[in-house]
C-alpha cells in the first residue's frame, strides 16, 4: 500500500520537496522488495535449490527493468508524466487485489489494466499530451 501512496503523491503534489521525498522512500521500498524477495525464495525451495531460486528472482527483476523502461517511456509519452505513475498506481492496486484473491485475479488484472489504458486514450476520457515543435522547445529552455 505504501508503493501505491508512493505512486499518487507526485501526480496529486506540486511542492517539489514532497515529490522527491515520496520518490526517495519508493526507492527504498524497492530495495527491500528485492531483499525479502529473495529471503521468500530462498525460504520456499530445498537448500539444493536456493541457487537457482535467487537466479529467477533476479531474473525477474532484470525482465522487468528490461520492459518496464520502454513501456513507461511509451505510457509517458501518450499520457504524460502524470499519466504514467497514475498507470503504476491503477497497476499497484491490481496486484495488490490479486495478491488477496489469488494469483489468476492478477494475470486477469493486468490483462484488463493493459487493455483499459488504450481504449480510455482512444474513446476520449484520457486526453493525448500536446507535443510540441522543436522551436517551441528550444525557446522554452533559453
């Protein structure tokens, strides 16, 4: 829950301190994420196996890295900043529903946030970023 409130408060805050702080214990959040990830792994498996337990957690987080970037690149792009960490939060709590029912309610979660997000873009309930020219940009940053 605190990954999710980590999320929203910088799309709902315009005090710069707020966001940083906010985006600072979500990293932390994420350090221990992947230490008690691997004590779960580890905690799961025959001692012969813990090895290879830790590889596909590692795994996991390499995959996700490896396609979380491109993707929240594109998700920022058709619905901006804001748009991409509230995109984050709607599938925090997705996981975290499914984490309470069980695992299919995830893959069914995922599925529906994944489809949810382009068809609200395309019926008109989220707007598309005003992208502008380059000279406008460049005038912007002088």
């Amino acid at each position: 829950m605190l990954v999710i409130l980590c999320t929203l408060v910088p799309v709902l805050t315009t005090s710069f301190g707020l966001f940083v702080v906010a985006r600072t214990v979500m990293g932390a959040l994420h350090g221990l994420f992947v230490a008690v990830g691997f004590v779960l792994a580890m905690s799961i498996v025959p001692p012969e196996r813990m090895g290879r337990a830790i590889s596909v957690v590692v795994s996991g987080l390499f995959v996700s890295t490896a396609l979380g970037v491109p993707l929240g690149t594109l998700v920022g792009q058709a619905l901006g900043w804001r748009g991409s960490f509230t995109a984050g939060a709607v599938l925090s709590v997705v996981v975290l529903i499914g984490t309470f029912a069980n695992s299919s309610a995830v893959i069914t979660g995922l599925i529906i946030a994944v489809i949810i997000i382009p068809v609200a873009w395309a019926a008109g309930f989220l707007k598309p970023p005003v992208i502008a020219d380059a000279t406008e940009l460049a005038a912007a940053t002088v």
